[in-house]
C-alpha cells in the first residue's frame, strides 16, 4: 500500500508537470489537487473500460467513452494553460452529458442513475462554489427526472424486471437530491478540514525549516565564532567551540569537557584574588540572572598565561539552568592599550615642551588645543587659549590675511605666512606660521599650526642689514669721494664758462646743461648713499627690478675698478614683484660686491633677469607656492668656489679673506632678505670658471615692468591760485617763487615754521596749497602742518626734503600728507604736481621723486 507522503508526492509531481507555476490563491492550489486527483482517476477507469470493451470486441458504447476521455484531456490541457475555472467546467458537464446519454440510450434509471449521478454530484459538490453547484445540480436532476419520465412512458426501453413508474422516479430524484445536497454540505466541512490540515502542515513545516535554519545559523556563530564559547553547568565545562581549543592551545574537546575553569587560571589573579573564590562568585551571580563582564588572566594547557575579556551569561533550556562564557584573548589588545598611553604621553610631552607655539584650531580659527608656549606668545595665561579665536588677536587687516590663508588650506596646500598680533596687555609682537590642514571624512575640520615669534629676530635682521648697508657704504667710500670731486669740478668749471658765455647765447646754453646734469648726478649719488645708510622700516610694495639694476649699475662703474665690466640681460616684459626696494637694492650690491672682490685681476659681471613657470621652480624647491618667479642672477669670471666653500657660503662671519678686509656677512644677509621674501636663493661655483648666484622672488603682482618715463609731455599748465612757499634756503625759495609767478601763481614767502603759521593764519582764506620744507628753524615742518591742520583742514600741503627719517614720514602720512620731494627737486616737478593736485587729480602717493628713492 502506498503511503499517504508517497501518493502526496506523486500527485505533486504530476501537477508541477503539468501546472508548472503554482496559483497564488491557496484555495485554487487545493482545487487543483482535488481536480487532477478526479480527472486522473476518471481517466484511469476510462482506461480499464475501455481495455475491457477491446479485449470483449464490444464496440457498442466505444465512441461515447473516448468523446469523454477526450474532453477529460482538454481540461487537463486547459489546466495547463492556466484556465482553473475551464478546466474544471469541461470535465464536470462532460461527465454529466457522458451518464445522461448512456442512461438515455439503454441504461434507464436503474444502476446507473442511483450510482452515476450521485458520484458526479460529488465531484461538483468538491470543484464548485455554492452558485455553481445548485446550477449544476438543478441541471443533473432535470437529467434525471428527463430520463425517468422517458423510461415511464416507453421511449426509452428497459431490460431490467423492475418496472420503472413514477413514484419509483419520485424516489430516486428525492435520494438523489438529499444525496447531492449531503455531498455539498459535507464538501465544505471537507474543504475547510482540508485547507486547516494543509494550513497546519504547512504551519509546522515552516516552523520545523526555520527552527533548523536557527540551529544551524547557532552552529555556525558557535563553531565560527573569533571568541572561544564554552557552556558551563554544575562548575564544569559540558561543550566549547574551535576557538576554545585554539585559545587554549588544546588538540581535542575532551582536553576542555569535563573540566572546570579553575584547571585553566593560574592560583591567584593579578590583584591577589583566589582564581577559584572569585570564579565561583561571578558564575553564582551570572546563575542569578546578572549577566557577569570582567578582565580575567588565563592560562592555556602549556601554562602560559594570557589575559582575556570574558562575559557570563545564563541559558535556560527546560529545568536545566547552563552558564555560557565568552572569552576574548585582550593580549593584542593590552600591549597596543600601553603603547598607545606610552605614544601619547610622549606626544603630550613633546607637544607641551616645545619651546614654538602649537596649537591646533578648528575650522572658523577657534583654538582647541595648544601647548604653554602658545600660551605664552599670545600673552595669555596657561590653557586661556582653548576656546578662543585667533580673531580676537588681530587687526581687521590680519583677520583678512588669516582668512585667505585658510581658504588656501580648504584646498590642501599647507600655509606659511608671517602675521602680526596684538596681544592682551597691547603689546605687538610678529609671528612666523606655518599651518597643515586636517580632514576627517573628505571635509576640512581646521588646522594644526605652530607659530614662532620672531619679532626680535627680525629686529636683529634689520640691525644686521643696517650694519652691512654702513660697511658697504664704506666700501663704495672711496669711490664715493671721487665721484662727488668730479662733479663739483664740473660744476666749478662750467660756472666760469657761465660768465664767459653771456655774449655766446650757444656756449651759455651749453654750461646750463652741463651744471644741471651734474647736478642730476650729485642728487642721484646722495640717493644712493641713503639708500646704503638709512635706517628704514621694511615697506613691501611693487618693485621694477629692471629699473633698480639700471640705477645701480652706473654707481657701480663709477666706483669699482676700472678692469671690471659690467653687462646686463634683461628679459622682455618682465612682471614686478612684491617686495621691499631697499633691501633688495641690498641684496643686488652684496652679490655685487662679492663678484668684485672674487676678480682681483679683473673681469665681467653679468645681470640677468628671467622669468620662471611655477612647475620650473617647483622642481628645483618643493616649497615653492603656485606663482611665477623672477630669478636675478649675478654671475662673476673670477676664482670661483670648492665645494666645502660653496656649502658654507651663506653662514654668518664665514669668509675667505684676509683679516680686515671682510666680515662675513654680505652673503648671510642676502640670505637672510631672500628669506623674508619668500624666495629662495641657489649658487653655482667652479674654481677658476667663476661664480652664480641666484635670487627666485615670487611675482604676485600681475603688472609688466616698464621704464618710468620721467619725461612730462606738453606744456605744464599753470593758474591764479595763491601758494604759500616755505623755505629757509632763500636762492632756492627765490628760484621756486619766480618759477611759481612765471605759471600765474600768487605766492606769499614765509623764511622759518613760525613766519610760515603766522603768514597762513593771516591769508588761510585765500592760500591753496602749502609748499614747505620739512627741516625748518624756528619750527619744524611737521608741526607747522599741524598747526595748519588746526585753522584749516582742507588745505593741500606738499613737502619737500634733504632727508626725512621713514618714522617721522610714515607719522605725517597717517595724518593726512601725501606727497613728499626729496632734494634736490626739478622745479618742473613740483609746478607739474602742483597743478595736478589743485586740480584734483591723483598723484604718486608718496610724490615724484619717490620713484627714484624706489620706497
């Protein structure tokens, strides 16, 4: 007998061979099997009749039987289509039509009609719902009650011995109706035991995969767990995973089975406990329901001891009542743990004993951590940086230099800048930064910087240049003096011609000229002597630098040995740079200066300039920024430089000459001014070839350097205006007075500063402008401008000066002046500016001849 699984199966197969996707609704899978198992077993008795008329060679109902079986396999091949409703529809009215005929052909109503229609009620009452089931019962009776009524009245004849008549009918419709209706009630109780036995098989099915899957996905977090697990009850181990034997340097789990813990911990833990008291303790508690969390030293079977992590936990599985430990080997973790602590406390070390600032700041400039001598530079007391922002300690100007900077970090370049702070009790001091960006997750999240005051540093810088600038004066001296001598000569001489000449308009004209570019060459030379000379703050502004080798090199050739050449190479449409005049003009003559000295017996040094792309720069210094550089070269035909001189080159009182006759500071301090303008500087040396030295200045300002053209086009205009003219050299206030009356002024003179405040008070109301000497007796020029300044705020003043200090310039430049004349002065040049600024058009801001001082 085949048992109900194997028939369950077989029927399954069948019906995914011929319905291969199953129907969403379960209650039209179930009428599926319910179909199929009908279907088929009506064919298989179609079958055996069929065989059985074959081998009888009874052919008298053979083509009513195949019309069926044939409308039994359409169902079956609607089924497979997919058409449930169809399928059953075809077989349940091709069997009703298939018993009809044949009890209407020679059957009656006897055996048939009591079995037939019974059995096709049964199969209705399992296929249809209510609706269809009273249609196709109603439809079967009336078969029925058609054929009887037949039978009754002798259409159709009947063998059988039992007369029908209509009671007899009466009869067999009533069983056959109450039948139906019995078989349709009971279907439903039927369908619904089925679909509940299916749900619940299904339910324990579904209930019995997942409780496998959750004992295998248990094995395998056990088996494949990184801790070792082990499952503990009444104080002995009962089962561990793999990890267990690894950790615990065991072959087999019979080595951890059946053991306690104690037999795997040394007597006493590190803190002097008993290993086997406090064992007990926490897996009492862990049995209590307090899940257990501790450091614990272990030891393998080899009796070497680890440290681990381990968790106890209860599990409770019926009556039984099990401990489950986890232990995790913390040895890695442990030794990483302090040498992290060791790491940091070397960090926190370094970092506070560092004698720069450091500090690290957020992205809006906010300080969050800093070290003391953080503190200390900005003046504040130990750990009163944190929270503070940089902002607090700047000038509005320093705080846009501060963002721009940042800016550049938000890009990944890393910043070095000079800034300047005021710190809390007003005192101002310079720093040097130098700032890296800091990323977390792709975003900038500040800035860890270290800042070093250099105040003091740069003041002893600018002591040292001074120095030089006087030693370097007193090399020139020599031919200084000799300079200065020819020109007074020439001077003397044409003056005599002067009187010589007043009845020779040609020779008169010619001894003017002469006297004046003599002059022109005094007042340069005096120029270059105080550029050497003077003490000046640093002014970074844009620089022609073909303009300051232009002025430099005939100085040069009037005091260096005649033997000595000088040739210049100048680079078409040269861009300026941003730097201080004066100490470049330094730089230039100190490399000048050491090309000299390297040539006893004469030579040739070249000037280049030349421009550089960034990528050229960049591959000679990686600390190079993203502009253009103009490189200046000296290069010299002399002696020329080992290697061991040329690495020491640029130390502080490092020289190779004789005794007295260098101090070994020219070079350092080129060095030294490079460096403050962010430049970067390089030598190439050959004994007996010669020397290169050469000078990479960053170009920031996007303008071609041009010659200045001190030519002034067209006739200078003049004007009624009343001038007030202060000065206490009379030739020179008597020659500016008539130049100033020739263009249509009127002037009032003033000899001293008292005559000059006395002379304004009476005439503010009509003077214009104010031309003043700046060294004046009786009062000096910055204090009669003041005093001016008091009785009228809208005058225009113009200085004009042998020497005026840079402190006693800038002061008067904060207070309003904006144009300065050194002397000597082209009287062009005053009446020029003198127009230009009554007539309200802008001026140099610090006049004319500021262009040939270069500040």
């Amino acid at each position: 007998m085949i048992s109900n699984e194997r028939q369950s199966t077989f029927l399954s197969k069948v019906k995914r061979i011929i319905v291969p996707e199953p129907f969403a609704n379960p209650d039209q899978e179930r009428s599926v099997d319910i179909f199929l198992t009908i279907t088929l077993a009506s064919l298989s008795g179609l079958g055996l009749v069929l065989a059985n008329r074959l081998f009888r060679s009874d052919f008298d109902q053979f083509p009513s039987m195949l019309a069926v079986s044939g409308a039994l396999l359409g169902a079956i091949l609607l089924l497979s289509l997919g058409y449930l409703w169809w399928a059953k529809s075809v077989t349940l009215w091709s069997m009703l039509i298939f018993v009809s005929y044949q009890c209407f052909k020679d059957d009656g109503i006897h055996d048939l009609a009591v079995f037939a229609y019974p059995g096709i009620l049964v199969m209705a009452g399992l296929l249809l719902s209510r609706v269809q089931f009273a249609v196709y019962a109603s439809t079967a009776l009336a078969s029925l009650a058609t054929v009887g009524y037949l039978e009754t009245i002798g259409v159709i004849q009947s063998d059988f011995s039992v007369r029908t008549n209509l009671v007899t009918i009466i009869d067999i419709i009533v069983i056959v109706f109450v039948t139906g209706i019995t078989i349709r009630l009971l279907s439903d109780a039927l369908l619904r035991s089925i679909r509940q036995t299916k749900d619940h098989e299904e339910a324990i099915t579904k209930q019995n995969e997942e409780l496998r899957k959750s004992e295998e996905r248990y094995h395998a977090l056990f088996e494949g767990a990184n801790d070792a697990i082990v499952i503990l009850k009444e104080w002995q181990f009962i089962d561990c995973n793999s990890m267990t034997l690894t950790m615990f340097g065991c072959q087999d789990r019979s080595e951890i089975v059946g053991h306690s813990p104690v037999e795997f911990s040394p007597p006493r833990q590190p803190d002097g406990t008993d290993s086997k008291e406090q064992a007990l303790k926490v897996i009492k508690a862990a049995l209590g329901g307090s899940p257990q969390r501790f450091n614990w030293v272990h030891a393998r079977k080899d009796g070497t001891l680890f440290d681990a992590e381990v968790s106890l936990s209860a599990l409770t599985s019926g009556e039984d009542v099990f401990v489950q430990a986890l232990v995790r080997d913390i040895t890695r973790r442990k030794a990483a743990e302090s040498a992290l602590r060791d790491s940091e406390e070397r960090f926190r070390t370094l970092f506070e004993s560092q004698g720069e600032g450091t500090g690290i700041v957020d992205e809006t400039e906010r300080f969050i951590l800093c070290n003391p001598a953080a503190d200390s530079i900005l003046g504040v007391s130990t750990g009163g940086l944190v929270g503070k922002s940089l902002k607090e300690f700047v000038s509005p100007e320093q705080w846009r230099l501060i963002q721009s900077q940042t800016r550049m970090r938000r890009s990944g370049s890393r910043s070095t800048y000079e800034m300047e702070i005021v710190r809390p009790d007003g005192e101002t001091r310079l720093l040097m930064v130098t700032a890296t960006p800091r990323y977390q997750a792709g975003k900038y999240i500040g800035a860890f910087g270290i800042f070093r005051d250099i105040t003091d540093q740069q003041r002893l810088q600018h002591q040292l240049i001074q120095s030089q600038r006087i030693q370097s004066l007193g090399t020139l001296a020599g031919g200084v003096a000799h300079d200065f001598n020819n020109i007074l000569s020439i001077i003397l001489g044409y003056t005599t011609e002067l009187e010589k000449g007043r009845s020779e308009p040609a020779r008169h004209a010619e001894a003017i000229r002469t006297i004046q570019n003599a002059v022109g060459r005094g007042a340069a030379l005096v120029q270059q002597i105080l550029t050497f000379a003077r003490r000046t703050e640093v002014t970074f502004g844009p620089v022609v630098l073909p303009d300051l080798v232009r002025e430099l090199i005939p100085m040069l050739e009037r005091t260096f040995p005649k033997f000595i050449t000088f040739r210049r190479e100048c680079e078409k449409d040269l861009p300026l740079i941003h730097a201080d005049h004066t100490q470049i003009h330094q730089a230039l003559l100190n490399l000048c200066v050491n090309a000299r000295d390297a040539m006893p017996r004469g030579g040739e040094i070249l000037i280049r300039l030349s421009t550089l792309t960034p990528q050229e720069v960049a591959s000679r210094f990686s600390e190079a920024e993203n502009y253009r550089y103009v490189c200046l070269s000296v290069s010299d035909s002399g002696t020329g430089m080992d290697e061991a001189t040329r690495s020491r080159v640029f130390d502080p009182f490092f020289t190779t000459k004789d005794m007295g006759k260098g101090t070994g500071l020219g070079l350092s301090v080129v060095y030294g001014i490079v460096q403050g303008h962010k430049g970067f500087i390089e030598v190439e040396s050959m004994q007996d070839v010669g020397s290169t030295f050469r000078l990479y200045f960053p170009s920031r300002v996007d303008v071609v350097a041009r010659r200045l053209d001190e030519e002034r086009e067209g006739e200078i205009r003049g004007g009624t205006e009343t001038i007030l003219l202060v000065e206490d050299e009379g030739p020179l206030r008597n020659l500016m007075r008539m130049r100033l009356e020739a263009k249509g002024y009127t002037v009032i003179e003033a000899g001293d500063g008292l005559q000059a405040v006395e002379s304004f008070s009476r005439h503010q109301h009509e003077i214009a402008l104010v031309f003043m000497d700046f060294g004046l007796p009786g009062m000096a020029g910055a204090d009669v401008y003041r005093k001016i300044r008091e009785t009228s705020s809208g005058v225009h003043v113009i200085f004009a000066g042998g020497f005026v200090m840079p402190e006693a310039k800038n002061e008067l430049v904060k207070e309003g002046v904006g144009t300065f004349f050194q002397k000597p002065y082209h009287p062009s040049e005053i009446l020029a500016t003198v127009r230009s600024i009554l007539d309200g058009e802008s001026v140099p801001p610090h006049g004319m001849a500021e262009k040939r001082e270069g500040d």
